[in-house]
C-alpha cells in the first residue's frame, strides 16, 4: 500500500508535552467493532470491559538510556551524546550518536552526568546512518546500573525537541507494573493505568496477565519508503512464557477476550499466534509488520495512544479496526481536542467486524 494513504494533518498543540495528573484522567475515545466512536475516559475501563476478560500489560522497563559525555582522542576531546537503543550482550549497546561525524572506530568515551563515576566505553562499530556500536567496561546487570545513575530518560524527538527530559520524566515515562529492564522507549498505552485501576479491574473480573517485549527507538524512525512493501521493519526482543501463552490460549478457547494495552503487547501475541493460529511460548527477537489485510489471531480489543502520521503504528491500528475509520477516528480527536503520543490521551479499539471470520 502506498504510504502516504496513511498520512494526516496534526496541529503542533495537539502533541502532548506532560501526561494527564493522575494518570487514569486521560480521555480516551472508544472505536466499536462497527466504527461507531464514543468519548470516553480512562477510568470507564471497569465499565468497558467485563468479568472474564484478559488484559495483556508489557512489563518491559525503560532504562534512562540517553547518554552525554566526552569522546577522548589524546588530549582532544569533543562532546558526544548517544540514545541505547539496542542491547548486543552483557558489555555491548548498539545506539544513535550526535553528532556521529566527530567519532571514528576504538575512540575512547567517558559519559555520564558528573554525579558518580562516568561509564568508559571504546566506539566499536559505525553505521552510515549514525547508529553506532558501543562497548563498555562494565557488562550485565552492574551496567545496566550505571546506565541508570548516568543517564537521562530518552524521550521521543516530539517531546525532546521542545523540552528537556527532567527528573519528573524518570517516574512519569515508566509503567507502574514495569518490571524487566531493557526498553529505550516506553510502552505507552499502559502509562495510563494506576495501581487503583488495576486493583478495580481485577477486583471485577479482569485478569491481568503480563509479556515482555523491549520496546527500541526504531519505533520513532519516521519510514522511508513509499510503499509498505518496501519497508523494513525494526526488530525487538519480546518474551512470552509458556504458563502465561498457556493460560491465555485457553481463555481465547474458552471465549474470553483478549485485550492488548499498547501495540507491543499486541505485536507480541500475533507473534506468537501467527505460525499456528494459537498462542504459544515465544522467545527472541519479532520484526512483525502489521498493514491492512493482515489477520489477527490472538487479540480482540487494543488500547493504545494516538500515533504518528505514516507510522508503522498508525499502519497497525488502521489493520485493527480499518483505514476509514481511523482517519475519522483521528480527525474526531484532533477536532475535538484529545492529546497526541507518547504522553497523550487514549483510545480503545474493538476489532472491526469482518465476513470471514472464524
């Protein structure tokens, strides 16, 4: 499909810049199965969903994986900065630098905030595109301590380019369920949720089950190419246990329906669904693209934030509930004044209805 089918106008005060206080008082519009919208809240969750359902949260945690610091060339130095966006092993880290062009392979890198120790890395790798390989001293979960004592959150380039990420961002950029370390972007949709909200769905029937997958800064590369085809999609690491995807298959047997909070959560289910037709254990890395015609097998019901023009997001929820309705869904919002992105508002998609379906 041609790209710029997915492709709208969005005012620049539509982008939101802080998120809702509390978190479950965002809005949030409600798509039907049918296409219908209705303008809801966060908080009618407990009347939107019902006894016996099962909603599906992604626990990756994000890590303040924006980096600053000096490059080290004899007695030269020059000030870098770098977004870890992928992790290779115990000691590596592929990321994005700024400005690439002052780094050259084995150049010596000391980061950090001036708090503590700063992390000592060597430039083990250069893309033509600015990704960069980066190899440190410490490795595993003492890294993964340091990253967080020296970094600052990696807020999306909307939100960086118009604030500077702050303390606040390490509490508000983070799900109140994460739990496994390893994402640079956070899982949006769930940010909306409290620890009451979930202790209210789950006291009326809900039950909530958890997947990780560790969300990369390729999900805001805007796409190059002019036809889906030719896209490339970016590849993250998810994880789905065999008593989690065994519980969830016999809830879809059973009738229940599976509600995925955040496109994530969904890419990882319709992973895990797409060999078979039924949800199974999944380790490893998923590169799923997900346009129009594709088939879903896992997941009735998506609760996801308002995306990115020509995104691959906007691509994924417009498979999900249809192209037309989510432009008017969008136009809806933008009219009508709801918040865009990562700390926007929300919406609740029910699978469009089809004629061929099982």
């Amino acid at each position: 499909m041609r790209v710029d089918a997915f492709d709208f106008e969005l005012p620049d005060e539509r982008i939101a810049l802080h998120p809702a206080t509390p978190r479950d008082s965002a809005r949030m519009l409600v798509v039907g199965s049918d296409g219908r919208l209705e303008d809801r809240g966060v908080r009618d969750l407990t009347n939107l969903l019902k006894p016996g359902d099962v909603l599906v949260v992604n626990d990756t945690r994000v890590l303040p994986a924006e980096l600053r610091g000096d490059r080290i060339r004899g007695e030269n130095r020059a000030t870098v900065s770098f977004n870890l966006h992928k992790r290779v092993d115990a000691h590596t880290w592929r990321a994005f630098a700024r400005p690439a062009k002052r780094l050259k392979l084995l150049d010596r890198l000391e980061l950090g905030n001036g708090a503590g120790d700063p992390l000592i890395a060597k430039l083990a790798g250069k893309g033509d595109t600015g990704e960069v390989t980066l190899e440190f001293e410490l490795g595993g979960a003492e890294l993964d301590e340091a990253i967080k004592a020296n970094g600052a959150m990696p807020l999306p380039p909307y939100i960086g380019a118009r604030r500077k990420s702050g303390e606040r961002d390490k509490v508000d950029y983070q799900t109140v369920y994460a739990a496994e370390d390893g994402a640079v972007a956070a899982p949006t949709a769930g940010l909306h949720f409290t620890e009451q909200l979930l202790a209210a769905l789950e006291e009326m029937g809900v039950t909530i089950e958890r997947v990780t997958l560790h969300v990369g800064a390729g999900t805001f590369l805007p796409m190059k190419a002019d036809d889906t085809e030719d896209h490339v999609m970016h590849a993250e690491w998810g994880e789905l246990e065999p008593e989690t995807a065994e519980r969830l298959e016999a809830a879809r047997l059973a009738g229940s329906r599976i509600v995925a909070v955040g496109t994530t959560s969904l890419r990882l289910l319709e992973t895990a669904a797409r060999a078979t037709g039924t949800i199974r254990p999944f380790v490893g890395d998923t590169d799923i693209f997900i346009t129009p015609g594709f088939r879903f097998r896992a997941v009735d019901i998506l609760m996801t934030n308002f995306h990115l023009p020509r995104s691959t997001l906007f691509m994924l929820v417009s498979a999900f509930s249809g192209l037309d309705t989510m432009q008017r869904a969008y136009a809806h919002a933008i009219e009508t004044g709801y918040r865009f992105y990562s700390y926007g508002d929300s919406s609740l998609l029910f699978r469009a209805e089809t004629d061929d379906e099982d």
